[in-house]
C-alpha cells in the first residue's frame, strides 16, 4: 500500500497564537493519537497535499524529531473562507490493536444488466470497515459480472475478508436501472420504431387500419 512521508516537528508552545504563527509560515498543526502517547506537530502545508487531496486511501509515516509513526488520515479541517488546511487528525497504528477506516470501493466486471441494455448506478464510493492494521488494503473489490436489469448490490453482498463492514448491510452499492428505452420498450410491448415516437406510432397505427389501401379500392366506372 502506498505510505505517504510527513516530516514535522514537535510542538511546543498551544494556544490561538501559537497556531496563528504557524499559519503564517505556511505550517499545518496536526495530532497523533492512539499510540503509547499523543503527539502535538506541525508540518509544511506542502507536505500534507498528496495524503489530502486524493480519493484514495494511503497510510502516513510521520516523522517527528527522529520519531516514526505509521498512522491513517482521521480528520481535516479547513478554513470556511480560504479552504486551506488548518489542522489534521492522525491515528497511529498500532499492530495488534484495531482501527476503524474508510475504504474506497473498487468495482470490477462488466455488468449482465448493463449488456441488456440497462445503466449502471453507483450509490457508494467507499464503506466503513473494522481490522487490524495489517489487513488495511487500497480498495474493496466490488464484482458486478452478475449483476442484472433492476438488481441491486448491497452492503451484506460484500465479501471482505478480516474485515467488519459497519455499514448497514441493506444500503445498496450499486443498481442496474432501465434506461428510458428499455421502459418505452417494456410499456409496448415490443421494441421502439426506430425515428419514430411510440404514442405517434400508435395512434397512427389505428388511423391507417380504417383507410382501404389503393389496391382496395373500387375501379372508377368508365
């Protein structure tokens, strides 16, 4: 899994002033907790936009003063004017201990439902999942191959293995839904005229059977 570096330093002084001055050197306050203690740091805003600004789910190893620890992103705030960072919440991983995380879905497999004709839904990019720290992975593959016309894949459809999902197991995933076609399609019956407007074709359909064709019709006497 892919591990972002974050190298800060210890804080030592707290308070509105303090993170003020380090606002001004273009410096992010963050915390590290669920280790052995709680670690106050500050790190070049520069160095946080790759964890960040991505949908992506990496680890951090961040260093402070010749200390490593291996955590995951828990939580941002950012300036309601500006939409800068201004603070970052880590939790260190600790091997036997663990951690609640979001993962983002990955799906895979051409749709059934999408082949007949259907459009594929996406209803969650990610799920909240429950594991020990050395079963964090990237993505939670998501298989649709089977999925067809009106069906639906759920949370308790997913099979990840070591991991909690604690999302509610009846929120869907994914859906194949009937694309306005396939409705006009179902609703008459059979397949649309080509270029035409079904209720034209219709209602054209009865006009035409109370018409005699030109062959019908009597020859005019002479």
């Amino acid at each position: 899994m892919k591990t972002i570096t974050i190298e800060g330093h210890l804080r030592t002084e707290m308070g509105k002033q303090a993170t003020r001055q380090l606002r001004s050197e273009e410096k992010v306050p963050g915390v590290i907790y669920g280790g052995a203690k709680e670690v106050n740091f500050s790190a070049p805003a520069t160095s946080f936009k790759t964890l960040v600004y991505t949908p992506d789910f990496q680890l951090a190893e961040i260093k402070v003063d010749g200390a490593a620890y291996r955590c995951i992103l828990k939580d941002l705030q950012f300036d309601k004017v500006t939409d800068a960072l201004i603070h970052a919440d880590f939790l260190e991983l600790v091997e036997d201990k663990k951690v609640v995380a979001t993962i983002p879905i990955r799906f895979t497999g051409a749709a059934k439902g999408v082949k007949d004709g259907g459009k594929l839904i996406t209803k969650m990019k990610a799920l909240k999942i429950k594991t020990l720290p050395k079963y964090l992975k990237e993505n939670i593959e998501v298989d649709l191959t089977e999925l067809e016309l009106n069906g639906n894949v759920r949370v308790q459809d997913v099979k990840a293995d070591n991991y909690e999902i604690l999302n509610s197991p009846r929120i869907p995933i994914a859906s194949i839904v009937l694309t306005r076609q396939l409705k006009q399609e179902e609703a008459s019956g059979a397949p649309a005229v080509a270029g035409a407007k079904p209720a034209a074709a219709a209602a054209a359909a009865p006009a035409a059977a109370g018409k005699p064709s030109a062959a019908a019709k009597p020859a005019a006497k002479k």
